[in-house]
C-alpha cells in the first residue's frame, strides 16, 4: 500500500526546529568559512564531531520509531547548513551503525562511542575502478586461509576514504560462483585499518570541497575471518539493500541544498534593488522562485515517501531510484535558478554569497550512488519489467 505523507509528525517536526535552529547558529558560521579551502584535517573532523553531538543524540533518539524518515531530516537540514559535512557525517554515522548491529559483540561499543566522537570514522568499500553501475564486474578478492581472510583489490569512490579507520568491505569470496551468478559468492567483511593496513588516496571533486572520497588499494591485505558480516549468499542482496537507502539519502541532500538556495533566494529578491524597486517584483524572477519552491516541494514528498515506505517495510525500490533520479536533476536546476536570480553575486566565491557552493553539491548528487542514466534504467525495468542491461 502507497503511504502518502503530508505533514510531519508532531514529534519529527520538533527534530526538524531544533536541528535548523542548532546548525544555524553553531555550524553555517563555520562552513562559510571553511568549505572552500578544501579537505578538513583529521583534528578539524573531531571537532565538528563533538560540536555535533547533542544532534546526533537527538537523531539516535527520533530513529526508534522512523528510522529512515528521521535520518532523511537529519541528512537534508545537514546539507542546507554544510553539504560537505552532512555527507561525511551521515555516511560515517551510517556505517558505523550498520557494523555495530553485525559485529563481533566485543567490538559493538567501541564502534558505536567512537563513531559517535569521531575517533572511529567509516566508509562503505564497494565501488571499483571498473564496478560501480555494474556490480557484477568486482575484482577485489577474499581468499580464506586458516583464521584470516586475505583480500587483494582496489576500492574507489568512497566517501571518507583518506579519514577511514574502518569500512563494510564487498569482496568475491568465491569466484566461481560468482561467475557463474553475480548474485553469489560476494562477502561482506569488517575491515579496520589499525588491524588490517591498506594504502589509500583522496579523489577530489568540485563539489564537497571539505569532505574526502577515497582510492583504495588492497595487498595480501589479512581480515580477522570473524569479521565476516554478510557471507557468499547475502553479499550481493546487501548490497542492493545499502544502495537503495543511500539513494534517498542522496535525495536528501539535495533537499537541504535546495532549501538553502530558496532562502537565499528569497532574501535577495527582497534586499536587491533594480530600476528602483526589489528584483521580487519583476515577473520573471516571480517565476523562476515559484518553480524553485514547487520543485522543492514535489522533491520532498518523494524522499519521504520513499523514506514511510522503508520504515513501514514494504518494498520501495522503484520509490527509492524516482527519488534519487528526480531531486538529483531538480536541484541541480533550482540551484542554477538562483545564480540567475543573483546575478554576478551568483557566480562569486567571496562576498559571503553561497550560490556556486551550491550549485557544485548538487551537481555531485546526480553522479553519486548511481548514475542518473543508471538510475532510470533500474526504474524502468521495474515498470516494464524487461531489463536493458545483459
């Protein structure tokens, strides 16, 4: 059954006030300061980390009841404050949580204090120079002997990856199985850096210019075998599963950028005086800011629809993959509406405008977790049910 929601509930309502309103005053004045100038160091991180804390709490706590959808707040009012740091947050934050709820009982707590202080920060290992969209093309090996597993490969793309002190590490235990079917032989291992050395370098893109996103190379590279989490026979459905709730967190983000373009926006068209009056009152600019809020809010019901749907179990997929195409594409739109709509101002690093910062975040979300183009096809194969991929 279709779950349509319109409001809020009472309780994620409060969340969503008391996260804009702890951001505002304790986060933006610094990502205005300090996304441009590139990758936060290690130091930099923790002590975000610990500023963040009563917000974490509070999201750990409205995440008993909807998981999902209290996690998509939490990742969109990050993102209208500081893209860079909502992503880095929210997929440490998410893996960390994932590992403590599998691994080994000694490690639990230890995972879960440090995500939460930013000593332990985590990634998800999957994507690979020649498997991304294509999944059934991993090239990074598990081999077990005796009480290690000893894993050969290369990671790339990872969020985090030149900060990762651990990682949900995707690798083809058995390759003839997984030959023959792609939907086998694939793990998931605990990989812990301290434990299990690999080598590693950032990837920086135009966009997220404080955050990280790694290369990783894996040599004779020994697990502990009691770190296996998914083994060969849930490997791979795992991964479906992990990729359909990053893609409405993807969604997500664009929310926040979204929100944060249309404020701006808003503010300007007030503030800005042209041919002797505010530019708000000039119909074309009417236009363009009544399609930013409705692509706004057309986006949104989409990400929490999606987000009821996985709190409620029922099957989303379809949901999951519209949302993520969809905003993807919108917000790179809306963010381009508001450069226009400021102008000069628009395309500035300096002068405390944020419109370019926005625009090169959104642009990264409609690569991110899938490909637009992948994206769609995954949707249209589950309208028509034939695939356009061997």
């Amino acid at each position: 059954m279709t779950i349509m929601l319109f409001q809020l509930p009472e309780e994620l309502q409060r969340l969503q006030s008391d996260l804009r309103e702890f951001l505002d005053r304790e986060i933006r004045p610094i990502a205005d300061v300090r996304d441009a100038q590139g990758p936060l160091s290690r130091a930099e991180l923790k002590d975000l980390f610990l500023k963040l804390t009563p917000i974490t709490q509070m999201q750990l706590e409205a995440a008993t009841k909807r998981r999902m959808l209290s996690w998509m707040i939490f990742s969109e009012e990050m993102a209208r404050v500081w893209t860079s740091l909502a992503v880095t947050v929210t997929t440490s934050l998410g893996t960390i949580f994932y590992l403590a709820s599998r691994a080994p009982e000694h490690m639990r707590a230890r995972l879960i204090k440090g995500g939460l202080e930013g000593d332990i920060i985590g990634c998800d290992m999957m994507s690979e120079p020649e498997a991304g969209s294509d999944t059934g093309n991993l090239k990074t090996t598990a081999r077990l002997e005796g009480d290690y597993y000893v894993v050969n490969g290369q990671k790339m793309w990872p969020t985090n990856g030149p900060w990762a002190d651990v990682g949900i590490l995707s690798a083809v235990a058995d390759p003839e199985a997984y030959a023959k079917n792609r939907r086998e032989g694939v793990i998931h291992l605990i990989v812990e850096k301290a434990v299990s050395p690999w080598q590693v370098r950032d990837l920086p893109f135009i966009g997220l210019r404080a955050g990280t996103t790694g290369h990783f190379i894996f040599e004779n590279c020994r697990v502990p075998k009691e770190n296996l989490i998914a083994d060969s026979s849930k490997g791979y459905s795992q991964n479906l599963a992990g990729r359909g709730g990053a893609r409405i967190g993807v969604a997500a983000y664009g929310l926040g950028i979204m929100q944060a373009a249309l404020e701006d926006s808003i503010d300007w068209c007030k503030k800005r005086i042209a041919f002797g009056r505010p530019i708000g009152g000039f119909q074309l600019v009417q236009e363009m800011i009544a399609d930013m809020a409705t692509d706004l809010e057309c986006s949104r019901l989409l990400v929490y629809l999606a987000a009821e749907l996985m709190d409620s179990g029922a099957r989303c997929d379809l949901e999951q993959n519209m949302a993520k195409a969809f905003v993807t594409e919108v917000a790179k739109r809306v963010t381009d509406k508001a450069i226009q709509i400021h102008g000069a101002r628009g395309l500035t690093t300096q002068e405390g405008f944020r419109l370019e910062r926005y625009y090169r975040d959104a642009v990264t979300g409609q690569i991110g977790e899938g490909t637009i183009q992948i994206v769609k096809l995954v949707m249209a194969r589950r309208i028509l049910g034939i695939s356009a991929v061997v």
